[in-house]
C-alpha cells in the first residue's frame, strides 16, 4: 500500500487562531468523534507526515472548527501548517466502519471502481475532487482521457460499490462536451 493511500484526510489547516497556535480547520470527515482531545492525528504536507496529539476541539460554524494540538505552542507554528492536511491512518477509520449507515462507505473505496454507462464500461474512478459546493469524480475512460462527472445521487449510483462498480447517469451533453 502507497504512503498516501495509507493515510485518509479529515481536515485541512487554514489558518491559525490566537496567539496560542490554535488552528482553523476545514473538516472533511463526517465523525466528530475523530478530533476528541488525546487522539493522536498526522499532519501532512508534501512527503513529511508527523503525528499530533488533539488537546482541544470546538466547531466554527458548518465544517468550520479550532484545533488545539498539544505540539503547537504559537501562533507562528500554527501558521506553519496553513494548507497542510491532517490525516488518521486508514486502519483508524476502519474502526468507525460500524459507525456507518449500511449503504454507505469511504470515500477512498470509490477509487479503482470500474465505471459504467449505459450498461458499457467507461472507466476507472481515478480521484474524488473537492469542488466548491460538493465533490466531482475524476473518471479515466479506457483511452486514458479523464472526465469529471458531479458526484450526486441523480448521476452516480454506488449502490454496486461491494462489486466495485459504480454506474454514472450524467446530464446529456456533459460527457459530450468533456470529449471535445
């Protein structure tokens, strides 16, 4: 298993607040249970990845929070870590798979899922993209181009996903339009 695959993102730093070296947080993960003081977290930019420990956690507002990690004194460190991701080990989410509705899954499960449409395969899930209001899947097709298709219950059905299959209904014209 790859470096990165082993690690899964639950938040992104953006920014420091006070002059403690609290951290504003965007969340990325769906268990607030995650960021409970004493856990151990990893920071992760570029190849370096170094493990935290949460002293504190509070929500912002929507998937806004502060941070306290126990290695960070200042506010100067904390800045250090704007744009840097925290991540847990992917055996770590694991342990919250009961946790989980029945028909749902992990995001990094998506990845490597055979794609179809209209009944023929089309590609590979390749990444999941964060986009402004929601999340994009990047599709390989088979001829190596890369098409991206909103990830939203009336285009990408998942209910295959145990079989590693996800079959995409996209609006008519957007692949079309991808192609050219």
């Amino acid at each position: 298993m790859s470096e990165e695959a082993r690690y899964l993102r639950i938040a992104r730093i953006y920014g420091a607040h006070g002059l403690a070296g609290r951290l504003k947080i965007f969340i990325t993960s769906d268990f607030p249970p995650r960021f409970t003081p004493g856990k151990t977290v990893y920071i992760q930019g570029g190849d370096a990845i170094e493990p935290f420990t949460i002293g504190e956690f509070s929500f912002k507002k929507g998937r806004e929070g502060l941070l306290r990690l126990e290695e960070i004194k200042d506010r100067d460190h904390g800045l250090l870590l704007r744009g840097k991701d925290i991540v847990i080990t992917r055996e770590k989410a694991e342990q919250t798979r009961e946790l989980l509705d029945e028909d749902s899954y992990y995001f990094y499960e998506l990845i490597g899922c055979d794609v179809f449409r209209e009944g023929a395969l089309f590609g590979t899930v390749k990444a999941i993209i964060e986009a402004g209001s929601g999340y994009i899947l990047l599709i390989e097709g088979p001829e190596g181009r890369e098409f991206h298709v909103p990830f939203v219950d009336v285009m990408v059905d998942t209910t295959e996903i145990s079989c590693r299959r996800i079959t995409i209904h996209p609006v008519e014209g957007l692949i079309e339009e991808q192609r050219e």
